[in-house]
C-alpha cells in the first residue's frame, strides 16, 4: 500500500464505489513490504554524506507537518478502507491468498512491467474459480521491449475481463490479446464531488487562492502560478513532497493528509499541477486549471484524459513554461465529463458485478 495521494484516493474511490453504489463486500489486499515500510519514514537515506545531512536537516526543519501528514494517511485508511490481514511478502501472499469471488487489480501503474511486483498486481495469487478483472491500470511506459511485451502476454493470459486507463496501453493489451480492450476512466472520476465533499476538509484560509500541487514540476509549476497570480491578484498555495525545494513568493504546505488534498482543490480557485491526480481532481471541482508535463512518465495518461475531452489547451509542454501567458480570468468553463463515464460503469457492471448491460 503506498502512500502518495493519487495512490490513496484512487483505492479509496474504487471500493466506495463498489461497496455504496454496488452493494459489493469490498477488502483491500493490504500488501506491505519492507521496502514499503522503508518508503514510509520521515527519515530516509541517502546516497553522499553531504546529501544525508541535507536531507536530515530539511526533515527535522518540517517534521512537525511531515508527521502531521503521516499521521492523517494513516488514520484515513484505518477510518475509511476495509483492510486485509497484512502481507509482507510476494511469498506470502501467493502462498495463503484471501479467497473471494472476484480480484480486482487497478488502477494506477500497476502493469508496469518494470515493478518487482508483477505477480501480485497482475494477480498470480487467486486460486480456484475465483475471477481476475483489471480495471483502469496503467503500465506508467510507452515504449516496450519484446521481453516485456512477452511477459505482460504471459502475466494477463488468465485474467477474465481487461480495461486499461490510457488509450496507448488499451492498444497494447489489444495487440497481445486480439481483443479490443476498453478505455475506462480512473477511479476517481467514479465519484462525484458529493461524494468527496464527505471526506474534504476545508482549509484553514479566509482569501481567494491558486492551489500549485508539485510532484516534479518545481519553479516552472510557480512560473505558471505566478503568471495567473498577475492577473488575479490570489495568493500562492503549493503543496508539495519536496523538502527540498523553497518556492519564493507562495505558501508551501507538507502536513496535508488526504481528506485535507482534497479540501486544497474543492475550495482553490484555481489549480496548477504536473500529476494525473491533480488534473483529476481539477475536472471533479470544475476548477480552472493548467497541467504541466514534467516527465514522460506521467505525460501519456494526462494527454489520454484531457484529449478525450478536448482540453488539450490546458496543457503547459515541457519547455515551453517561457511562452505561458495568461489573461483571461473568466475563460473557463466547468467540464462534464459524464460521457466518458459510460464504457467504465459498463465495464464494471458486465465484468465486475456479472451485470450485462449494452
């Protein structure tokens, strides 16, 4: 179980929707490694002397709102996840899995083939009848070596139903396949923003502001903010994981747990981002927002999302932060994204709940 944001909700999403709309008993395999322990503490180290130091120095400067952070994730998913017994190892898990009637596994970039967990996102462990469904995984690539392309042929051989969340990974599956495979949304658009209104937290904020979430975007996330800040006036709230990194001229926020992420963009008027996640939760809210590509990694799901929707104007390329301008402060209008909804609550009503529906 990881503890990013995207990675949190996203879970969050699948089983409430699943268990409040669907009437399906829902648990989380919780699948928590070493590595994974390791991932989770404030304190991690580093390679070089000096860097460990810096590192060190920066952590105890925020440690306050670094634990505060810690400590909401943790509480949300004691509150509002429906947990397995613990697994700490691929062993164990394929060794004694939980016996249901369905394993689904989704979303995110499960199907990485580089993952040293294939086996368990691509569900090696259920054993008997029970049905395997991918729904919305993404492979986090676009280009495949022939090794991989054969291992993922292998690892998705037996699964009953297959969907995937971006169109160039939705033609990958259908290559090895030959089968068409749906294109269906992530789990947090399943949700409305009712729904998420139940878990946000209001922030503690009386003035108008422009909400910058930073996974790798840095200064050229600020330079955007900055541009719409000249013409708004709002002030400037970063929330970041990078200790690392001091933003002039805004606040920068690390004790946000997950229901408090979510009250940064319900509340923001309007939303600068370079993650999936955050575009996500700009279209629930109807937010004004700009999505810079800061890696690769992360550019093929937000061009798949926002080209389906014909918002690919919201998109700031890498290397073109210089040319951003902006002017306009009304220019925007709330999006309805319910058409893309359709083939996701389909696939799930066919492949997960057994209900067909054309």
């Amino acid at each position: 179980m990881l503890n990013n944001y995207g990675a949190v909700l996203q879970a969050y999403a699948l089983q409430t929707f699943l268990s409040k709309y669907k009437n399906c008993e829902v648990e989380i395999i919780n699948f928590k490694t070493d590595k994974h322990l390791r991932a989770d503490r404030l304190f991690k180290p580093r390679e070089g002397l000096l860097r460990n130091l810096v590192f060190v120095f920066l952590t105890l400067l925020h440690y306050c709102a670094l634990s505060k952070r810690r400590k909401r994730t943790h509480k949300f998913k004691q509150d509002f996840y429906n947990l397995s017994q613990t697994y700490s190892s691929v062993d164990e898990l394929l060794s004694n899995p939980p016996k249901k009637d369905i394993h689904v596994s989704g979303s995110d970039q499960v199907f990485n083939p580089t993952s040293e967990y294939m086996p368990i996102y691509y569900l090696q462990f259920p054993k008997g009848d029970s049905k395997k469904v991918a729904y919305a995984p993404s492979f986090g690539i676009s280009k495949f070596t022939q090794q991989q392309k054969e291992s993922i042929r292998n690892f998705i051989c037996d699964f009953d139903a297959l969907s995937c969340r971006e169109v160039t990974g939705a033609n990958l599956l259908s290559e090895l396949t030959g089968k068409e495979i749906p294109v269906v949304v992530d789990p947090t658009l399943l949700l409305s923003s009712s729904d998420w209104s139940k878990i946000a937290v209001q922030p503690n904020i009386k003035v108008k502001y422009i909400f910058v979430y930073d996974l790798n975007g840095g200064n050229n996330l600020i330079h955007i903010a900055k541009r719409i800040q000249q013409v708004t006036g709002y002030k400037i709230i970063c929330v970041t994981g990078n200790i690392a990194k001091f933003y002039k001229g805004c606040t920068q926020v690390y004790s946000a747990g997950p229901c408090e992420f979510v009250g940064w963009f319900k509340n923001a008027e309007y939303v600068v981002t370079d993650s999936f996640h955050g575009t996500m939760f700009s279209l629930i809210w109807g937010k004004p927002f700009f999505t810079y590509i800061a890696t690769m990694s992360s550019a093929t799901r937000i061009y798949s999302i926002l080209s389906q929707l014909g918002l690919r104007d919201r998109i700031v390329e890498n290397g073109k932060v210089s040319e951003f301008t902006y002017n306009q402060p009304q220019e925007f209008q709330a999006i309805d994204y319910s058409r893309i909804l359709v083939n996701s609550i389909r696939f799930i009503n066919n492949e997960i709940l057994n209900e067909k529906i054309q």
